[in-house]
C-alpha cells in the first residue's frame, strides 16, 4: 500500500524533512535567546500542542510543536542539531524523502491524538527519539563518537536512550502517555518486522536444537573395540588396550593380537 501510495504522491515528499526540522529547532532556540521573557513565553506557548486551543481551529499546532527545542543550551542545542541532521540523512538513503516524510507525519499525528485523548501537552523530544530507534533499525552497526571521544555503536545509543526514557516514564506518571504516543509511529512501522524476526529466529533454534539432539549420541564413550564394537558403556567390566596399529582392542577379543610393548626405562 505504501508504494502504490509512494508512486502516487512521491513528489510531493519534501526532500529533508528531519534536516529541515533540526534547523528549525536550532533557528527557534535562537530566537527564543534575542527576545525578552516576556516574548519568549507567548512564543512558546504559541508553538505548543494545546488540545483546547488545537480544537478551536489553531491546526498549525500539530506541528509548530516539533520546533520546540529539547534544550536550551546552545552548545547542546547545536550537537543535537547535528546528530539529528545525520539521522535524517541516513534516513533518506535508507527509506527515501516520501517514507521518511510519511513517518514524520505519523508521528505529529500520534502525539496529537495523544494530546486529545489525554491532554499532556506535545514536545518534538519523543517524535525525535522514534527517529534514533529508526535509524538504529537501519545502521545498527554505525558507529558514533559519544561525547566526540567515545566510540558506540549506534543500536547501543537507542538502548541506551530507551531505557532511560522508560526510567523516566515509570517515574512520571505524566510521562507515560507521550512516551506510548510518541513511539506509537515506531511500533506501526517496525513492530511487525520485529515480531517476525523474533518468531523467526526462535524457529531457527528449535530447529538447531532438534538437529543436534538428534545427531548426538545417546551415550558417551572414550574406548570402543575395533573388531566387535563394544565399548565401556555397553560392558563396564571390559578392559582395553592399545594394539601395535593403534586400534583399541577389549579384553574378550585379544586373544591373538599382542598388546603395544611398554617403553623402555
């Protein structure tokens, strides 16, 4: 459905969505710094995602939200920008501008059904947390310099990020909610996928195990005679010596052979 859907509208798809809306936090960190405080609260509060104010016809709030900085330290601000501008590149080569965008739009769409239905109030940090799981999705494997010294890879930053989101949430109850809602796009897009591989994978084990269950004796032995087969699980009173070929002989059926001679001293 998607792809009949993307060769429909795919030029519609704006080419960096996410890149865009980094720059855009970092532009309304910006000018939230050059305006009085005075200012900077009605500006605020004029991109939040209001339900009531939402509901008296002021649309642009599904995603003038997302433009809310996570921080207001310019420092961090900027890395942040950065991260996410390198996200929603590798995005695009990954699932291409009309998939991403589609994304994008499923997850303004979830939190603002969360907002309605529960009455938190928005914010761009969890739709840009599904972001980092998608792309963790992809590249797994890719590897970023946390802090610019140390080297993780990239599905430990998503751990990481999702645990601490968890911790948060379940000591938050007001958290809840944004934290289900804001991942809510995550789990349409990747949660199917997931759940196959894992059902997918247990098969494959269950299937191993079988197979080496099967192919491994019953019993365990070290010495088993080379002329009638026997070995010490079937008699343990058997007793077995080495020939001058190397072959294991039991006791019942040396008669003839001669033992390996003990070194000399």
């Amino acid at each position: 459905m998607i792809s009949r859907l993307e060769a429909r509208w795919g030029r519609f798809a704006i080419p960096g969505l996410v890149q865009i809306l980094a720059w855009m936090q970092f532009l309304t960190l910006i000018l939230i710094y050059v305006s009085s405080p005075e200012a900077q609260i009605t500006f605020i509060r004029f991109l939040q995602l209001d339900p009531d104010k939402l509901m008296h016809g002021e649309v642009w709030r599904i995603f003038s939200h997302l433009f809310i900085p996570r921080t207001f330290s310019p420092l961090l601000a900027l890395i942040g920008t950065l991260f996410l501008v390198f996200i929603g590149r590798g995005l695009d080569e990954a699932w291409g501008p009309f998939r991403v965008n589609l994304y994008v739009l499923g997850g303004a769409l979830c939190l603002t059904a969360g907002a309605l239905l529960t009455g938190f109030q928005g914010g761009g940090l969890w739709l840009l947390e599904s972001l980092l799981f998608a792309f963790a999705m992809f590249y797994p494997d890719r590897e970023i310099l946390l802090f610019f010294v140390i080297p993780m890879r990239i599905r430990w930053v998503a751990i990481l990020s999702a645990i601490t989101l968890i911790f948060y949430a379940a000591g938050e109850p007001d958290l809840r909610w944004p934290f289900l809602f804001g991942n809510l796009n995550f789990l349409i897009a990747f949660g199917p996928a997931i759940l196959h591989s894992t059902r997918q994978r247990a098969q494959v084990m269950e299937r191993r195990a079988r197979f080496q269950s099967a192919q491994q004796p019953s019993d365990t032995f070290f010495h088993q005679c080379a002329q009638c087969g026997r070995t010490e699980v079937d008699d343990p009173s058997l007793e077995f010596r080495v020939t001058d070929s190397g072959d294991e002989i039991c006791d019942r059926c040396r008669e003839g052979t001669t033992p390996v001679s003990p070194p000399a001293p």
